[in-house]
C-alpha cells in the first residue's frame, strides 16, 4: 500500500508541473518532451494505469446513473503523438453506454459553410457520459492557421479576415468552455508533447511495418517543416485558454506509458471531484423494490 501511495505522489507531483489553468504566457520550450515518474518503471508503470482505469469504470458507472455532471475531455498533439492508442488504453474496460469518443478530421463541404464550432456540438456528452475529442475545435486556430486556403474555403465575410481573427477565435473558444463548464461539464484539455526526434522515430516505426503503413500520410513530412510555428500557435492556445474549469495538461509523450498513466490519474482526480453518487430512491421506490423482491422470492 505504501508503494501505490508512494506512486500516486509521483505522478500527482509530475502532472502538477505539467499543468496550466490560468491565462499568460506560456513557452512550450519550458515543457519537457522526455519525462519519467519517480519510483516507476514501464511494468510497474502499466500496473499503475490499471489501477487508475479500475477507478476511472467505478467513477463513471456512478456519474452515469446520477447524470448530473458530464465531462469533456481534449485531446491534441502533433502527428503521431499517441492519441488513439492513449484512447483505447485508458478507457478498456469501462463501459461503453457513457464515453462517446469523436475524431475530428478534415471538414466536409457542409461544415465549411457552418460557423467554427458547430460540428464539435454533436459530439459534446449528455448528462451522465464523458465525451473524449480527438483533435477538436482547436485545429481551428492551429492547421487552419498555417494553412490560409483552408481558411479561405469557408468563406468568411471579408470584414471579419482581419489579423484579429485568431485572437477572436481562441475568446470564443474560451467562452465555450466557460459556458459548458456553467453546464455542469468541466473540460479537461491534453496536449501530448512529442519531441520532433521522436515524431521522426514514430514515423519511421509506421513505414518499416506492414500493419502499420496505412497509418503513414505523406503530408505529415511537409507539416514538420512547420514544427516551429506550430510550436508559437500551441503556445498561443494554451496562454489564451487555461482556466480552472478547462485546464491544459501539457503532457511529456515521448514515452507512451507515461502519458495515458499521466491522463488517466488527471480524469480520475477531476471524476473525484465531481464526487458522482448513485441516486437513492425515495419512500416510495424502496416500498415498490420491497416489494418486487419478495414477489420475485416467492416464485421460488
């Protein structure tokens, strides 16, 4: 017991470092890529996320029968960052009926036409569910940033393409997420920080195996010649967006285990604090359960 509390200070003292909830300045350099959790290896790391997953399903089953708070949960990074497989490995074996998990890839003609956050709505929990965005709204104000045609196919009114789009962008954003956290649906927000080194050994992994050579697009070499100025509108983001109802978990990803065991303990934390409980029925349901049981009883 003293080594699971030992571990649980570690990473709760790692994710401390890594987290931003407040608005200012933030220089991504200042982040480490390569980080590791004292006391914990990869084994013992793999057992420590099982635990976690383990309280993640008992927080849930409980959020989703009281279904008074849902959560979001964000996901971003540069290609080849660890998002899908953080996904599966944190929520196996919890159960599906309360996680919706949403891609985002790139728009269709009809959201094109739509206003930058509409499509991300249909994706957002109900009471009761944890929502998990892959990518999400945020693409919004970093690819389409560094890439003007796509901003130009959505047709925007000439009077609001001005510098201060991103600017007034990344408000909106900050505005959504404090109106959703009025809902009752706090968002947790993780950045999986790779290092360029490696992206680069993560890309070469893909092309030297069969299985995974479909994952490899060729226009994830020409992004890497934008790592900088990915680098300047993650740092952007991050410092016009943390609060303490959306915080950003800043997560070093260049060791896999260490990231979804980081993740994990930071949903299980805010699913605590949540503090869901399954309802308790009234006079009324108990006098009916009663009697179901003793009617169910003597059948036998």
């Amino acid at each position: 017991m003293s080594e699971i509390l030992s571990a649980e200070g570690a990473i709760a003292a790692l994710l401390k470092r890594c987290m931003v909830t407040e608005p200012g300045k933030v220089k991504l350099g200042d982040y480490p890529t390569d980080a590791r959790i004292t006391g914990l290896d990869k084994k013992s790391g793999k057992d420590a996320l099982l635990r976690e997953v383990k309280a993640i399903a008992a927080l849930q089953q409980r959020l989703f029968a009281a279904k008074h708070w849902a959560l979001l949960m964000i996901l971003q990074s540069m290609d080849a960052g660890g998002k899908d497989s953080s996904i599966r490995r944190i929520f196996r074996g919890i159960d599906p009926e309360g996680v919706r998990v949403t891609s985002f890839k790139a728009p269709s003609r009809e959201e094109l036409g739509q206003d930058f956050l509409r499509r991300t709505q249909q994706g957002l929990p109900v009471r009761g569910e944890i929502s998990v965005f892959n990518r999400s709204y945020y693409e919004e104000v970093l690819i389409t940033r560094l890439h003007p045609e796509m901003l130009a196919a959505q047709h925007i009114p000439k009077p609001e393409l001005t510098d201060q789009i991103w600017n007034n962008r990344l408000q909106d954003i900050a505005g959504h997420e404090r109106y959703l956290s009025r809902q009752g649906m706090p968002v947790l927000k993780f950045f999986l920080h790779i290092s360029k080194e490696e992206q680069r050994q993560r890309f070469l992994r893909r092309l030297n195996r069969p299985d995974k050579l479909w994952k490899f697009d060729g226009a994830d070499i020409s992004e890497r010649k934008l790592w900088d100025r990915y680098d300047h509108a993650y740092a952007e983001v991050f410092a016009a967006t943390a609060a303490p109802h959306a915080p950003w978990f800043l997560i070093p990803a260049d060791h896999k285990w260490v990231a979804r065991l980081l993740m994990a303990h930071a949903l299980r934390r805010a699913l605590e604090k949540l503090d869901p409980h399954f309802p308790k029925l009234d006079a009324e349901g108990v006098k009916a359960a009663d009697a179901a049981r003793k009617a169910l009883e003597a059948e036998g």
